[in-house]
C-alpha cells in the first residue's frame, strides 16, 4: 500500500503478538528496496495523563521571594515535569508561574509582593497531557525567612554596689525576622579568661542585675539575644567594670534609647530614668545628636533641659544619618551620658501614615491609625506621652488587620494629650496627636451637628401670586430622601390637602407648597413646615395676615435658637427683574426668584448675550425699591468656586481657595476623603475674613484623593467637593481636569445689593 505522509496507523493487530516493519520508497521509476526491519513491538494499553503531585508546602524566603516545595506522584515514570500556579489568598485568580517543566520538586518563586499572602497549587505533565490540580498549599506571607537575631551591642553601667552591678544594652540591629524572645548574659574576671552563665533561663528586657561579685574586682560581660529560630552569636565583650559603691553628687546615666515615628525631616527619641539619681532628683535631660557614623561632635537639641523622658527632635536634613544620647541632671549637675544610639537615617518609608482625628458617623470623637505594612501577629499599642496606659474606661478600642481606632465615650479636658501608637512588633511603624482644647471644642460641636441634623434650607418661604388670583406658598430644602417626612401645621393643628387647598411635597427637590385658589379668612394665620428624613429634621414658620395687620415671623429649630421677620402687606407686594428694558421670566437659563424680603435672578452658564445692566424692582404697595447692576464688563463666569478635577503634577505646591458669605461669618473646615485637615507637615490651612485657603506643598501620588471645605453657621452648612489627581513627571494631567461652569447669582437684600 502506497502513502503519502511518513505516518500510517496500521489497525487489525492482535494483542499478545509482536510485529515488525520496514518501509518501501516509491517513485515514477518504481520501488526502493525496504528498509531495515523496526524492533519488535507488541499493542499495549492507551496512555493516560499523569497523577497530580501533592503535599505543596510554601516556605518564607525573601521578602519578595517563596520557596516552593511538593512530593512527587508514587508512579512518576510517565512524568515529564510540573507547572506551578500561584494566587493571592482569598482572591481564586490563578496565574501560570513558568512557561516549561520543572523536572525537580522545589522551586523558587521570585517577584512577589511584600506583606501579602498567597497559596499555591501544582500540576504534573506527562506524554498524554496534564494532570489535575494538586491541593492548594497552605496561605503563606511574603517576608524574610526567620533567622537568629545579629548580635545586641553596647553595654552601659546603670548602677553598682560593694557587690551588684546593674547592666543594660543595646539591642540587635535585627531581629532575624521574628520579636526576640530573650537575652542570656555571661560574664568574666579581668584575670580569667573563661565565660561563666549568668543566667540560664531568659531575659525578656535589656537590663539585668548581676549578684554575688566581689568588691573591687573587675568584670566583663557579652549577651545572647534568642528568638523563635534559636540563640544567635554573642555580642562583642563589654568593657572591664569594677565592682564598687558608687557616691558620686550626679545622676548616673539614662538607658534603654529608642527611636519612633522616623520621618525625613524629624524624630522621636526617648529613654528610661537614670536608675541612680545622686544626692538629689532628676530635674530634666539633655539631650545631644551628633550627624554622622564617626563625628565626636555633640550639639544640644534644646537650650533648656527636657522635664519628659521623650523628644521630638525636628528640623534633621533628609537622607542624612544622626546619632544621641541623653544625660540627666540635677543640682549636683551634668551626669554621666548615656549609652550612644544606634546611627539612624532620616527618611520616610513608603506608605506611611500618619494618626488621624475626627468625628464618626454617630458624633463620636476618635483618632484612628492605618498602615498597611504589618505582619500577622503584629498588634496595635495605643498610649499616652509613649509610656501612659490610656484609661480603658474612657474610650472604646476597635482594631481591624490593618486599622486601629480609638473613639472617645465623653471626651473632657481630661482627655486633652498626646497621644501615641505603635506596633507591638515593629516599633519602627508608629505615629502620634496632640488631642488639643480646640480640637476638643470645634470637634464636640461638629459631633453634636452629626448626632442633631438639620435639614439645609436652599430657599425660606416663598409667596407667588398668579394672574387669576392663585397663591402659591412654597419653600424648598436640600434634596431629602424616599423616607422623609412632612407635617404641615396651620394654627397649631395639622392640614393636608383640600380641593381649595393642595399641598405638594417634592421629596427628591426638597420642594414642599401649598396652592391656593384663592385666599379666605380661614387660611390666614401661622404655617410651620416641620421636616425630618432620618436625624436630620428641621422646622420652617410662615405668618399670613391681611392687608391691614401684621406680623412676626418667627423661625424656631430643633438647636433652641430662633428668628423673626417682619411681614406685611404681603398681597400688594410685586416683584419684577429686567433685563436691557425688558422683563425676565423664568425659562431654561434664567430664574427670577424672591422671598418676602429679598429679590434675585439665577443664570444658567451664562454667555457673552447676558452682559449688560439688570434692574432689580420691589413694590410693597407703599414705595418702590430698585437697585442696578450693570455687568457689561465683567467675566459672567468668573464665580467658579471649587473646580470639579484639580490635576497637579508631583513636587509641586496645590493651593485651594474658598470664599464663603454669610451673616454671622461661617466657620470653613478642609477634609480630605470625609476625614478633616490639620496644618501638619505639607499641609497648611490659612484664614482670613470670608475666606479659606489649603495649601499642600510638595504633592505626592498619596495627595491624590477627593477634597472637600464644609461651611457652616448657625443658618445652615454646605460643602463643596473636588476631585485631586497627582500626576507624575513626563505624564500628561487627567482629560477631566476641568473647571465646571458656575451660576451667577444676583439679589436685593434689605437696602444693598449683595454677590454669592
């Protein structure tokens, strides 16, 4: 049989018997003679893919790196390799980690993200294809592999008798990936030369009392630091100390220095009581840096001494490395100085922030702490002046994975301070507040407007009077939701609507009205509109008299406060607004509107058409009222307020500007995503009459974000958001970077003309 193609299935054969077979080229000439004969073969079973590799097991390794381990099938002949999976824990979004075999059982998995965890899963590849999915390992975190601790360092004598000495040291620059666990001492005589144990079970602090020493005699000392891996190598020996009582006028040294909240331009330093005070107490510390590893430099950080045993130490140049130590004082003098710090470099991790105060969704005072660099057993301390325990019966504490919050039940000056958190196994993650009387009394305030709300009034009451004689009474509020709720009372009892009399109740405008076909005795007297849509509710009156009586309007709200307008002759009252000699009605780009005191009109992205002079007339049947504006040279856009997007590119400075009016002057307070703006590090918040301004110098993509300013006084609040978007260098700003088109509002208020 002839074919074309080098393969050809040959069907028929038996099992159990073997065959052999040789091939024949053929050409137009005719055929080859035949090859030699293939080795005998016989028919066998189909293959089948490969059973799965199991028991995955990932291990720490790097901190972007997982070593991946997995047992071999039993029936591993038939198998090729593996291909490995990975995916973040939780999410079930697998990806391929290599595009061919993997013919060992152990892998490295490079490229992974720090401080996040992931699980893994294996498949075998044989010559029939893929086997299934192993079991998925067991959820690891991405961090260095726990290792022995370096060795601590640098020994200092805090006190010594006839036959005791008090010693302390530094300790280990790492921690090997794990809390240290314990410390183990050993010590020596100047003319011996072997160690001898101190301890045999483990210190948890770096400060130890070594007994039974012989006065006058000289001893050294070396420690072991211990953690989950093991005990790693002895520090470096101290010094000789000799063993002796100690009656010097001067304090003995401070201790146990550690450093918080590392910024690139500042520090917090602080350190444990001399353990020995002299002939008299400690009155303050001194404290001195030196820039540099090496430098013998030392320059004082305060021109008087320091009564905490903290300091924040402000104005260090970024990137640069310092050292300190402290030194007590007393009326004796200058004590000794303490131990030298470990070098520390100013500079700011990626990712930190910084503890925040605010008011929560109930009118609760709290300071809340975010980072997103902890390990899993990592806990949230929380204090006062770094050291206090915090009275657990005045605040509540809630603590998520990465977030801690600490909410105040009845905040009092007793809780005015400095507040301060930390991580209980990374130190070097911490931040701090001063809780202040102002923050106490604006805060306070704001949560009593949170837990009382009230409903913003956009437009107080309003009389139209129609052609045929039809009132209209009409207020309008800030938009309300499906929930809200209006009653109307008239003369303290409630109405609804009549065929006389409709009532009209616009929840998603906040329109509320009532339509009259025409006014009779009975309906003259006092309206109140009482609101509520959740906690917020709010209350609106309106008195209506004839043409010959008049009336006290008097506005009461749920805070206790009140107001009274004087209304009368209301049915004589005109008002009318025009535009180059012509009247102006309502329509798609303008609105006319009034009250009974004061006359406006709206425009609607206005145009170059809209420049000229506008007359705005009152008629109260009496006299007539009139004021002009003539806008033929002025921007019409020109109130633009808060643009909608803001785009700023890196290192730059942002300034934001708000011009708020009112009568009383209303209090402007900046948020950045809900939570409120304190002049702090880059940002600066500057007032002036009428006017706020938030400056952000040095913008980072962490600025990016949703920026709002509240306004309020005791008339009602507004807010105004816009958008903040950092973009980096080379990069082109956002396509919706945009100012949007603002009204322009006129109106007639009293006897001068007034500009929102």
């Amino acid at each position: 049989m002839a074919v074309i193609s080098p393969r050809f299935v040959e069907f028929g054969l038996q099992k159990g018997k073997s065959y052999c077979f040789r091939v024949r080229s053929v050409n137009k000439y005719g055929v080859s003679d035949p090859s030699v004969p293939s080795s005998p073969v016989s028919l066998r079973a189909a293959l089948e893919p490969p059973p799965p590799a199991c028991g995955v097991q990932a291990v720490r390794d790097t901190d972007s790196s997982i070593l991946l381990l997995w047992k071999e099938p039993w029936d591993k002949e038939s198998i090729l390799g593996y291909y490995l999976y990975c995916s973040e824990a939780g999410k079930e979004e697998w990806r391929t980690i290599n595009n061919k075999p993997i013919t060992s059982n152990r892998f490295t998995v490079h490229g992974l993200t720090s401080r996040k965890q992931y699980v893994f899963r294996v498949k075998s590849v044989g010559r029939a294809g893929n086997s299934q999915y192993s079991e998925q390992s067991e959820p690891v975190m991405v961090k260095s592999a726990v290792r022995a601790p370096s060795p601590a360092s640098g020994f200092a004598l805090l006190l010594c008798t006839a036959s005791e000495m008090l010693i302390s040291w530094r300790a280990p620059a790492h921690n090997g990936g794990d809390p240290i666990r314990g410390y183990y001492l050993d010590q020596r005589q100047k003319a011996r030369s072997a160690w001898r144990e101190v301890n045999t079970a483990p210190v948890k602090e770096r400060v130890y009392k070594v007994s039974n020493l012989l006065e006058g005699h000289y001893y050294q000392f070396r420690v072991f630091a211990a953690n989950i891996s093991g005990i790693g190598k002895p520090s470096e020996p101290s010094e000789f100390f000799q063993c002796e009582e100690w009656t010097m006028p001067q304090p003995g040294c401070p201790y146990d220095l550690e450093f918080r909240e590392v910024r690139r331009s500042s520090l917090v330093l602080l350190w444990a009581v001399p353990l020995y005070e002299g002939q008299s107490a400690v009155s303050g510390y001194l404290v001195e840096i030196s820039q540099g590893v090496e430098s013998e430099e030392w320059i004082p950080v305060t021109s008087e001494p320091v009564q905490d045993t903290y300091l924040k130490v402000s104005g260090l140049n970024a990137g640069q490395t310092y050292r300190l130590r402290v030194s007590a004082v007393n009326q004796a003098g200058v004590g000794m100085p303490s131990l030298v710090s470990e070098p520390i470099t100013t500079q700011t991790k990626p990712g930190t922030r910084e503890m925040e105060i605010g008011v929560d969704n109930d009118g609760f005072i709290y300071l809340s702490f975010e980072s997103a660099d902890i390990s899993e057993n990592n806990l949230f301390v929380w204090s006062k002046n770094y050291r206090e325990a915090i009275d657990a019966t005045r605040v509540r504490m809630e603590s998520k994975p990465n977030k801690s919050t600490l909410t105040f039940n009845n905040p009092t000056k007793d809780d005015l301070g400095l507040y301060t958190v930390e991580m209980s196994d990374d130190t070097d993650i911490s931040s701090s507040y001063t809780f202040t009387a102002e923050d106490l009394e604006r805060l306070t305030e704001l949560g009593w407007h949170i837990r009382n709300p009230l409903i913003a009034l956009k437009s107080g009451w309003n009389v139209d009077i129609s052609e045929q004689g039809g009132v209209r009474l009409w207020l309008q509020t800030e938009a309300l939701s499906n929930a809200a709720e209006l009653q109307l009372i008239l003369n303290d009892r409630e109405i609804s609507s009549t065929p006389a009399r409709k009532i009209n109740f616009d929840k998603a405008n906040g329109l509320v009205e009532i339509q009259f076909e025409q006014l009779a005795r009975e309906d003259e007297g006092s309206y109140t509109a009482q609101l509520r849509d959740g906690r917020a509710k709010n209350q609106f009156t309106l008195v209506l008299v004839d043409e010959s009586e008049f009336s006290y309007d008097c506005v009461s709200t749920p805070s206790g406060r009140s107001c009274c307008y004087l209304l009368y002759h209301w049915l004589q009252m005109l008002r009318l607004v025009s535009f180059r000699e012509r009247r102006i009605d309502q329509d798609e780009r303008t609105k006319p509107g009034s009250t009974m005191q004061k006359l406006w009109i709206e425009i609607f992205k206005p145009t170059e058409n809209d420049k000229g002079k506008y007359i705005l007339e009152m008629f109260d049947g009496v006299e007539a009222h009139k004021r002009s504006l003539d806008l033929s040279g002025q921007e019409l856009n020109g109130h633009t307020g808060l643009p909608d997007v803001v785009a700023i590119m890196e290192d730059k400075s942002l300034c934001l500007t708000c011009f708020a009016d009112g009568d009383p002057d209303p209090e402007m307070f900046w948020m950045k995503n809900d939570m409120e703006i304190v002049t702090r590090d880059q940002y600066h918040i500057s007032k002036e009459h009428k006017c706020s301004t938030l400056t952000i110098n040095s913008v980072t993509m962490e600025d990016s974000g949703n920026y709002s300013i509240f306004v309020r006084n005791q008339y009602g609040s507004q807010t105004v958001n816009v958008t903040v978007s950092v973009y980096k260098h080379g990069e082109k700003p956002p396509p919706d970077a945009k100012v949007k088109p603002h009204l322009l509002p006129l109106c007639l208020q009293g006897d001068r003309p007034c500009n929102y």
